[in-house]
C-alpha cells in the first residue's frame, strides 16, 4: 500500500498535496452570549400547568394488525413475477390458472 506521492492505481503523483502546508491561522474570537435577549412576544410560558393527572392511561402498545373482512375477495393470485391479483370471481381464478407465460 502506498500513500502520500502515489494515487491508488500505482501512478506517482506530479504534485504532492501533503506536504503544502498552509500556515494562516484564523484568529482566536471569544463567543459572547448575551442572556438579557427578551422572548419573542406571547412566550411566556409561566401560566402553562405540567401534567399532574396519573389517572389517564395511554395506549402504546403494539397496533393490530389489519385483516380483511370482507366477502368480495375470494382469494389472491399471482399473475407474472410476484404481482399479486385479487381473484373476486371464479372464474377469473380459472383464467389466471390457464394463463401462460
């Protein structure tokens, strides 16, 4: 493995871009954080109470799982590569059992 004045295929570089070092520093600014800046109007929030009340239950569990109820459905066919059809019929179930590539 070589690094520095080669690229990843084996060729020397004609210009080294390692050893260019810049020597121009930013200057130092200290970061004044002013704490007297009012809120934005209507931002007081001092009249606004927690929640205290144990009593409510929430529910987070686990949603259930959709199922279908229906009676127009009969069954699910798949017609060409893993593209699945509703059959509502019984004989769109016999057409897509005849159906050829």
């Amino acid at each position: 493995m070589q690094y520095g004045n080669y690229y990843a295929n084996g060729r020397k570089k004609k210009y080294n871009a390692w050893s260019t070092k810049k020597s121009i520093k930013p200057a130092f600014v200290e970061l004044v954080v002013e704490t007297t800046l009012p809120l934005r109007p209507g931002a007081d929030t001092s009249h606004i109470k927690s929640v205290s009340d144990t009593s409510t239950i929430y529910n987070c569990g686990k949603a259930d799982r959709p199922v279908y109820t229906g009676t127009l459905v009969k069954g699910i066919s798949t017609l060409h590569k893993s593209n699945a059809v509703p059959i509502i019929s019984q004989q769109d179930a016999i057409d897509h059992a005849n159906m050829r590539r």
